[in-house]
C-alpha cells in the first residue's frame, strides 16, 4: 500500500481544486487503495465473556444440546449427561476465571490496558438501556433512541439572535508578539504528529484508524501537508472534516433510562484532530500573552490549585482584615454537523449553532472568556466560571458589588458570604431583576466544598465518603484478587487520588481530621492483609504493611504534595504572582573561596581566654566524638557487630591492640616493622 501512496503525484491530483474539492479528491484515492489493499473480513463478537476458554466454550455447546435431548426425551440417563456436562461448565468457568485473573494481574505492567479494561467494565456500563424516555415520550427502538439523543443534544442551540452581541472589546494592555495570519506548518511538524497518534484513538467519521496513518505517514505526510497549508492560506476549514460522533456517557448512575441524564462526548477524525493541534501549537504561544492573568482554564502554568489558592487568600486575609486567519477561524467554527453514534446506529445530522467544537484542540482556546472587565470587584475564571468577590462591611461596599452584577447576563448565580462572626448583615443582590439565591451552606468551587467561616469540614466528610464507596467496590470486586501490586494499584488510582486532590487547599490541621483521612488508607491495608494473607496482629502498628508495599502515610504524602508545589511555584512551572508574593525570599551571600589564603597557626597569649572542649573516645576504635550521645549511638554499632571483644596482635611482636587504628600508629612510631595482623 505505502509503494503504491508514495507513487502518486498528489500536487497534480489537487491543481486547480479548492480545499472542499482537494479534500474529496484525497478521501477518494485513500478509500479506493484501501478498497484494493486490505482484505474484507466479517469480525463477529463473541457473546462470551473474555475468559472463556475454547474448552469451555465447546463444553457449554455440548451442554445445551444435552439439555434439548432430556427435554425431547424424559429419560434420566439424559438427564444424568447433561447434570455432568453442567457440572463441568461451572467448574472450568471458575478456573478459567481465576486464571484470566492471574493473568492480567502478571501482565500488569506490559499490557496495563488489560487489566484497567477488567476493572472499568466493573465500574461501569458500556450500553444503553432498550427502552428509553425523555420527559414524556418512550423510545424502544435503536434507532428512536439515537434521534431522541439527537434531539435532546440540539436542544441547547436555542436561537440568541435577540442577544445583543455587537459589543466593544474592552481596552487590552496586552498586544500579540507576532501576526496570527503568519501561521503556516512544516513537513516534519506533520511526520512527527501522525507518528505521535495513540494507538487507542478510535475513527472518527471518516473511518480512517490510526495504524493506516501511522504506518503510511512517510507517504501520506506530503499529501497532508499541502491541504492543511492550502486550508489556512485560503482561509477555509474543509467542510468534510466538520462532522463529529457524538457517544452519550450517564452523569450519574442514577437513571440510566432517562436521556437527560447523558452528556455528549465528541468523536473527530484523526486527520482534523491532527490539523487542530499543529495550529493549536502555533498560536498557544502568542494568544498567551493576550489572555488575562485571572483565566486559569486550560492554560499553561495554571489549573484549578492556582485558582482556588488565589480565592483563598483573599478570603483569609479578608476573614482576618489578523484577517486570514481570522477567516479560518470561523470557518473552523461554522456549519459544524454531529451525528449520535451508538454501535451500528447513527442518528440524524444535528447542525452545530453555537459554541465550539467540543474535544477538539482548538476548543479549549478559543472557549477562554477574555473580555469581562469589572470596575470595583476582584474576578478569577476557569473557561466559562466564573468568581466575583469582594469584601463587604456595609452597604456602600454591596452596592459597588451590585454596580458590577450589572454588567452581566443571566447565567446560574449564587451568592455565598464567608463570615467567622454568627450573625452578620445579609445584603440582597440582583442580576436583571431577579434576586440571586444565597448558598447557606458549603459551596462547591472547582471539586473543593468552601464552609462559609472557610473551614473544610464538609469537604473532608466528602472526601471520606466518596474513598469508602470505592473502597466498597474494591472490596467486591477484588476478592479473586492475590497479587499485591494489582490491588496497590487499583487503590492509588481510584481512592489516593481522592484523597491527595488540592489537598494544599483544605489540608487539615485538627488530629480528628487527620485521623479520618488516615482511616481511609487503614482499611484499604487492612484489606489487603488479609487479602493477600500477610501476618498482622490485631490491633497492631501498620508501619510494616506500609514499608511492604512502599506507601507513605497520607500525611507525608500532603506534606510531600506541599514541597513539591512549592518548587513548582518558586522554578516558575506554576504561575501564580499573587500567592508568590505572600513570599519574602532571603538568600544569604555565600563565598565560594576561603577569606584567609594561607593558615598559620599561631601562639595563644597567656593571658587570653581558653574554652576547654571534652572528647569523648571509643576504647575498641579510637575514634573521638565531641559528645557523649553520638559516642553512645558509636558503642550500639559496634555491639551489633559484635566487635567488642575482638583484638588485633601483631604477628611479629606479639603485641596487642584494639584497633587498625592503633597498629598503624605503632608502625609509624617504628615500635614494630612488621604490620602483619591476626584477628583474635
């Protein structure tokens, strides 16, 4: 197939054709070649679970046609065959369990998607239910369920026409570094993207998988080259490489027949995905330098730590006192399609009216908000959330905070107001007429539970909660489990990152809390004691279980968390200027040389003051130490290796010492010539 691409002239196959037509015209060669080179066979999947083994698949067919010859004929010497036969399917399915068990367990670490793909098939489902509803109306059909998907997904393109979007950006101090319509892409950028893809992407619409453009990219780079290139010097995003799949994924295990509790995750075609992140990588760079520092979403340096570390000090200290591109991009944008996709199953074209791509590269880009300027209130956002604070002591400060609601839109608002005092003025706000609701409660901020006296509590009860229910699922589902390193890792993966995340925000300081965190991972060893059938005394120490398994306590693990972000603020990785600056950084001035060239020693005065200093000495080394402890910790060594006793004789003379130490003092002293020891 590669000989055949490589034979191509692909620049007189797109002379003289716009981008929509070169693009039609390279589908429709690589789809004939493929049609030529790779044999059509028909996959059928099995309806047997993966640890079926062949033996057992046939004892299973041998087993129901048992069962049809007693139920034809009555006779018990049939009913005793297929009894046995049934008797040998439970048995081998046991065993073949267990085996397939052990076997991604030792294969943990060559073929890891094996095993996390057993363990994901227990945590969720991978289908839709056969009968559906949405609001009123049932769908009973695959294909009534796709649309009514469809349906539902485009419901959120409502018609804003009567918005009032011809606004004025605000005055930005930020300038670009260089011309976006400068962007243009190199033959090696392109090799190195497609031999780059995962091995694990799906096609998308155009059914293309990756090994055909892994294994073709020293081919196909060339071809590929001259369509991106020709996309952004026309300003053009190539109308077939807007259509998407879209897979429903539940919210919540809750309802699974109801199709609102569903979200849309988008399924692109590998070349446009390819396409989206060379250009992604071009502008990144020059659209940082224009995005405000208060954007923390999807941003380089920042994320929801930085985010919620920047909101947290302000409450605390409170509480305490160019044109062608520009045409491609929104040709990228417009006349998008998306189709639901499940199994063999497409739904109807929804037609994309709003928004950006969602999974794309260049979505997350184009999704920042950076034009909402406030006059009188602090603001942090991540994409589209948004936090407006400001410290309120009177009315006159609320009513500058209502100056500044003004200026937005409806949206879902709430108001929460931190406070260690127990009675405080609650001031009413408005967004368009309409009084925003006031969250008594704890409030949750980007996966964090804020208390209104920004206290955690309630987080850690969450964090607490939501570790036992997995560790529940682990219990359940790993009983066959006996490999240490297997359970290990389903725990750090599942219930640690619980545990550990943006624990430099709600870290807690009280023993009960600590002891509650603590607990979590207690359980978790005490599981795999006895899993695993390691010896443990009840009501013992799990310092053992710990250095076995080479696991830090939870604490030293924060604490470890802590250094490690405090590196990463301070080499610059993180960028954070606000909580930097809580930061008054001394570095001493350290001489690499020595002030005094040349030691001399010289006569101490009689009459100056002299320190007496004591030695301590070791009587079976001779070594000094300048106090009396560290002699103490010298003399336990030596009792654990049993040196006491032992003496060096010189075997010339006969005489004997303590120490090597001491029979080379001797010979220097030319007490003895010889130097030959024995060890008594």
């Amino acid at each position: 197939m590669a000989p055949y691409l490589a034979s191509i002239d692909w620049y007189n196959q797109f002379r003289g054709f716009s981008i929509n037509e070169a693009v039609g015209v390279f589908y429709s060669i690589i789809y004939n070649i493929i049609d030529i080179f790779v044999p059509k066979i028909i996959i059928r999947k099995s309806k047997y679970p993966l640890w079926y083994s062949k033996s057992l698949k046939e004892l299973i067919f041998k087993k129901k046609i048992a069962h049809k010859l007693y139920k034809s004929s009555g006779l018990v010497s049939d009913y005793n065959q297929f009894s046995n036969l049934r008797t040998k399917c439970k048995f081998f399915s046991k065993k073949d369990y267990q085996n397939y068990l052990n076997k991604i367990q030792l294969n943990l670490k060559t073929k890891p998607d094996q095993f996390w793909k057993f363990v994901n098939s227990k945590r969720k489902t991978n289908f839709l239910p056969n009968n559906m509803y949405w609001n009123t109306d049932q769908f009973n059909t695959p294909n009534d369920i796709v649309n009514a998907f469809a349906n539902y997904f485009s419901s959120v393109y409502e018609d804003y026409n009567y918005l009032n979007l011809n606004f004025e950006p605000q005055n930005q101090s930020k300038v670009l570094l260089s011309p976006l319509h400068s962007c243009s892409i190199d033959l090696i950028e392109v090799f190195e993207s497609l031999n780059s893809l995962s091995s694990i992407s799906s096609p998308g619409p155009d059914l293309l998988p990756n090994i055909f453009l892994r294994n073709c990219k020293f081919v196909i780079s060339s071809p590929l080259l001259y369509l991106f290139n020709l996309s952004l010097s026309t300003g053009i995003f190539p109308d077939t490489w807007k259509t998407s799949f879209i897979r429903p994924i539940p919210k919540s295990t809750s309802d699974l027949s109801n199709i609102s509790n569903y979200r849309p995750i988008t399924l692109f075609s590998l070349i446009p995905k390819v396409f989206e992140s060379l250009v992604a990588n071009k502008i990144i760079y020059d659209l940082n330098n224009i995005i405000m520092d208060d954007q923390h979403g999807f941003r380089r340096n920042k994320n929801t730590i930085t985010n919620l570390i920047n909101f947290q000090l302000f409450v605390s200290e409170a509480l305490s006192h160019g044109l062608n591109f520009l045409s491609w991009i929104i040709s990228f944008i417009e006349d998008r399609l998306q189709i639901v996709a499940y199994k063999e199953n497409l739904s109807i074209p929804i037609r994309v009216t709003l928004g950006v791509p969602q999974g794309s590269h260049l979505a997350p880009i184009l999704f920042l908000i950076n034009d909402i300027q406030f006059q009188y209130c602090n603001k942090l956002l991540f994409a589209d959330d948004l936090k407006l604070f400001h410290t309120v002591n009177n009315q006159n400060e609320a009513d500058l905070l209502q100056l500044d609601l003004n200026t937005l839109y409806e949206c879902k608002c709430q108001i929460m107001t931190f406070s260690r005092d127990r009675l405080f003025s609650k001031f009413v706000y408005y967004l368009n007429g309409v009084t925003l609701n006031r969250n008594m409660g704890p409030i949750k901020d980007l996966g964090i539970f804020f208390g209104s006296k920004l206290k955690f509590d309630c987080h850690i009860n969450n964090v607490v909660a939501r570790s036992n229910q997995i560790l529940g699922f682990i219990r359940r589902n790993c009983n066959d489990f006996h490999d240490i390193l297997a359970i290990k890792s389903i725990y750090c993966c599942l219930v640690r990152s619980i545990c550990e995340y943006g624990s430099i925000i709600w870290s807690p300081y009280t023993s009960i809390h600590k002891y509650k965190i603590e607990s979590i991972q207690q359980k978790f060893l005490c599981f795999v004691s006895f899993q695993c059938s390691i010896p443990r005394e009840p009501h013992s120490s799990y310092t053992p279980l710990l250095m076995m398994l080479s696991i830090k306590t939870l604490e030293q693990r924060r604490l470890r968390l802590d250094m490690y972000f405090a590196y990463k603020l301070f080499s610059g990785s993180f960028d954070c200027p606000t909580f930097l600056s809580y930061f008054s950084l001394h570095v001493p001035i350290r001489n690499t040389r020595s002030l005094n060239t040349f030691y001399l020693k010289t006569k101490v005065p009689d009459n100056s003051i002299m320190i007496e200093t004591t030695t301590f000495h070791c009587h079976y080394c001779v070594k000094s130490f300048s106090e009396e402890h560290f002699l103490k910790k010298h003399l336990k060594i030596h009792k654990q290796l049993g040196n006491t006793n032992k003496k060096i004789t010189c075997q010339s003379c006969g005489k004997m010492v303590r120490s090597k130490f001491q029979l080379k003092r001797q010979v220097s002293r030319k007490a003895c010539n010889c130097g030959v020891i024995s060890i008594n």
